[in-house]
C-alpha cells in the first residue's frame, strides 16, 4: 500500500511539473522587448539627438527627438517635425509632430506597415530657423523575433541630460585644423609710452583761486596741447610767484638797457656790465622757460597749460589751496599709442628669440586682442634677467586707436613668432586643469560625455594647438566645462530618464 502511494506522488509530481512549466515560445514572444537606438546629429544651425525603439512592422514607433539651435544651444520652443520613410521603391511613409512634449523635446508617434529598407530623413520647421537631417538607412524588421542580437552597451560615458544643458550656459565646439603660430606666454602690462605721459607741476608759487577756476578740468576731461587748465594767483606775500618773477625779469631788463648806455659812454665798467647782463639772461632764459613751457600769465595771474594732447589722468589739488613752485598738480596721458611691457621668462627666451606679435584676452571681452606684425614695434629688449621671477623684459610699442587698452591693465600674453603651421586646435575655454594634466570633455553622444587628457602645444587667437588626445572633427564642450565635470563625480546628476 505504501508503494502505491509513493508511486501516485510520483506521477502526480510529473503531470503537475509537465503541466506547470511554460512554454519558451510563448514567453518569449510575450516578454521580449524592442531594443532602442539612439541618433545623434549636428548641422550647421542645429543639433539632433534621437533616441526610438528599433523598427517593426505594425509595432507602434515612439520617438524622443531633442533639437538645439547652435547660435545660443538652447532648446526649440516651437516648429514642426516631418518624419519620412522611403522604401527602395519610393513609398513614403510620413507623419509630423506640431507639439512639443516641452521646450527641445518632440515625441511623435507612429507605424510602419510594411517592412523593409527605408532611407529616413527628419525635416524641422520654425519660425526663426528651419533644417533637415538625414538619418541614413533604417531596417524595419517583419517581427521581434528579427531583430539580431544588440551588442551591450557600456556604460563608461558621463551622464548630462539635455534639460540640464539647455538651462546652463553650454557649448560645444569641434576639434579644427587650422593655421597657428609658435608662441610663449608671458607676463604682460600696458603702460603710457615715454612721450605721451606729461605731470603738470607748477613752476611757481600760487593760490588755486576759487572764483578763476570754477571750469578747471577735472580726471576724464580731453585736453589739447596749450590748453588751459587751472589758474594760479599770486599768494599775499608774492614772493616766488609769477608776479614776483616778472617784476624781476623787467627790473633786470631795465637794468641791462641802461648798463648798455652806460658802456657806450664808458661810464661803467666792462666788470660790472657782464654782471648786470648775466643776471638779466638768467632771468630771461626762466621768465621765457616759465612763460612758454607752463603757461602765460597777466601780473594778476598765471594760466597753466597741458603741454601735450591727451587726457587729464589724475587732479592733485583743489579750489582754494595754496601750491608751491615744483608742486605737483595735474597728470595728462596720450593714449592713443601705448606701450606693452611683457616680462617672458627665461626659459622661452632661447625658443622664441624676439616676438613679432602678440595677442592678449582683456576680461569681459569675448575675443582676443591681436597685434600683429604691422602695429608691434620692439622698443626695448632687456639684457638682464631678474632675479626674483626669472623674466627678462620686453617692451612694444602699439596702437590703441579705440582707446580699448587702459593704462594699468595686467593679464597673460602670448608672444607669437612669424613661424606659421596647420595644427588640431580647440578654444582655450574647453581646456581645464585636472591636478596638473589638460582634460577637456568629448560630447560622444546627445546626452554621453568622455573625459580625456591631452597634450596641449601653442596658443593662439584664443586656441590651443592639440599635440595628442584628440582627434579632428571630435567635438569638445567649451562652455558648462565645469558642469559636466561636477557630472562626472556626482552620481545623482545625469541619472537615466524617461519622457
């Protein structure tokens, strides 16, 4: 009996294992899901990144289209999209989306019927740009079971969404070849040239009297060479003044007049007539010195003059106060020539020899300063290292039509030499640097960063040439380097998402 009932546990066993276990087939058409694929385009005018479900026919196609316009990469706030399949035979299956699931995000949605080879394009069209894409040949399988093996994908790139892109300031530029020349970076200032600088000092004592100097010029003011620019009365005890002076230039003037007659009579001696004509030179050559080099003036006051073009720099005295001879009171710049002082180090020297070029980025301006050949004068190369930073100094003489260049300005400065080769270059602004090493981010695909090192050579015109790491034609993130950086260490950032 006991055989029996173990052996109808048996059979039961079987017929409910047998019963129980599902069909391979049937789960596996049930189960399976359609693998994506994913586009990623640039034009000229905009950039396409797609990702879609790998085509069936008969199986609905949903499609998450990104669109950025290049000029500001900045997602498309309105427009259409036209989607076009056309078979070998030139049926065409279209369909368009004319509304945005939200801002640079399109998701139409459609069929395909038949399948086969189709050539898939994607028409955009706004009302600031429009542009087209071509997507290339796309298979539409019979069925699922179709659909070859898809090779995993590794996961190795960083994550930064285009929702996050688009509400940063973002770009990317690609990898060019163009023309650079060799260069050195040194330190570098502008400073007023030798003659066009001039401090106003007064040749004597004086009162900056209120009620004649209700328009003396102030700092920013535009002077011309002769111009007036503040009046000087004499003090109350007008000793050392402009009176003073001129008194005493005309009593020896009248003194001298009178030796002469004298002489002619033989009634003074010759002795004593070089005496008096001495001090009535010495007196001249100052008066004449005075009134022609600093100004004129009445025996009620003196107008000082600038003595060159330019403008009033700095203003060292006020209305009411009581100056001095050698004082100094104004400072006048020209500078619409200006020198360059660039302090190149040592170890560039013996690369470059004497530079025939430079250019420099100003803060706040989006393009590089170029001086070239024709507008850069060597005035001076220093034949003494300092010993402190190991520079030897250059200075150039250039033009500054515009008056962009501010006396005092400090920044880096690229000396070129005429040499010129071809050469990868990217924008300096997509270089930063990792503990010592130059690493840019390559944009791999819409949403997919690689952090890469490379090796950087000369700078020029705001690009660096790339010696290793890169490739021409890779595209590089010049602006949100530092976003995509926070991206590659931040985990909760670049997350995988889902329209």
């Amino acid at each position: 009996m006991a055989k029996m009932n173990i052996a109808c546990f048996l059979i039961l066993y079987g017929v409910l294992f047998i019963g129980c276990k599902p069909s391979s087939h049937e789960h596996d058409s049930h189960e399976m899901e359609i693998p994506s694929t994913s586009v990623m385009l640039w034009t000229d005018k905009m950039e396409l990144f797609m990702e879609y479900p790998i085509p069936v026919a008969g199986e609905p196609l949903k499609f998450i289209i990104h669109l950025t316009t290049l000029d500001d990469f900045k997602p498309v706030t309105e427009g259409t999209v036209i989607l076009r399949f056309t078979s070998a035979n030139n049926e065409a299956v279209e369909f368009k989306a004319g509304k945005l699931l939200r801002e640079g995000i399109f998701t139409p949605e459609e069929t395909i019927p038949t399948p086969g080879n189709y050539s898939f394009t994607i028409d955009y069209v706004g009302n600031e740009t429009s542009d087209s894409f071509d997507i290339g040949q796309v298979e539409v399988y019979s069925s699922k079971a179709d659909i070859p093996a898809q090779p995993e994908s590794e996961d190795s790139g960083i994550s930064y969404l285009k929702e996050q892109q688009w509400k940063t300031d973002f770009e990317t530029r690609l990898a060019e070849n163009r023309k650079v020349r060799s260069s050195v970076v040194a330190a570098g200032e502008i400073i007023p040239k030798l003659q066009s600088y001039a401090e106003i000092v007064s040749p004597v004592d004086g009162i900056i009297d209120v009620s004649r100097n209700r328009n003396m010029v102030i700092p920013g003011n535009e002077v011309v060479k002769g111009q007036a620019v503040t009046v000087l009365t004499p003090p109350l005890d007008v000793s050392n003044s402009w009176t003073d002076m001129k008194l005493a230039y005309q009593n020896s003037k009248n003194e001298f007049e009178r030796a002469e007659r004298l002489l002619a009579r033989e009634a003074i001696s010759r002795r004593e007539y070089e005496k008096i004509k001495n001090d009535y030179l010495t007196r001249k050559a100052g008066y004449e010195s005075i009134s022609g080099a600093y100004g004129q003036g009445s025996s009620e006051s003196f107008d000082l003059r600038t003595p060159i073009t330019g403008i009033i720099n700095e203003v060292f005295i006020v209305p009411g106060q009581k100056v001095t001879a050698g004082q100094k009171i104004m400072s006048v710049i020209d500078s619409s020539e200006v020198w360059l002082r660039a302090n190149m180090y040592e170890k560039d020297y013996y690369k470059i020899g004497t530079p025939n070029g430079a250019s420099f980025r100003i803060s706040g301006m989006d393009s590089p300063v170029l001086i070239d050949e024709d507008d850069f004068k060597l005035v001076s190369e220093g034949n003494v290292i300092d010993a402190w930073n190991r520079t030897i100094p250059f200075i150039f003489e250039i033009e500054n039509p515009n008056g962009i260049l501010k006396i005092g300005q400090i920044f880096q400065v690229d000396l070129y030499t005429s040499e010129e080769k071809d050469a990868v270059t990217i924008p300096e602004s997509a270089i930063y640097d990792d503990d010592g090493q130059n690493v840019v981010f390559i944009h791999k695909e819409g949403e997919t960063f690689e952090k890469r090192s490379i090796e950087a050579g000369d700078r020029y015109l705001g690009f660096v040439e790339v010696r290793s790491g890169l490739n021409e034609g890779e595209r590089v993130v010049t602006k949100g380097v530092y976003q995509v950086k926070l991206a590659s260490n931040t985990a909760s950032i670049g997350h995988p998402h889902a329209h």
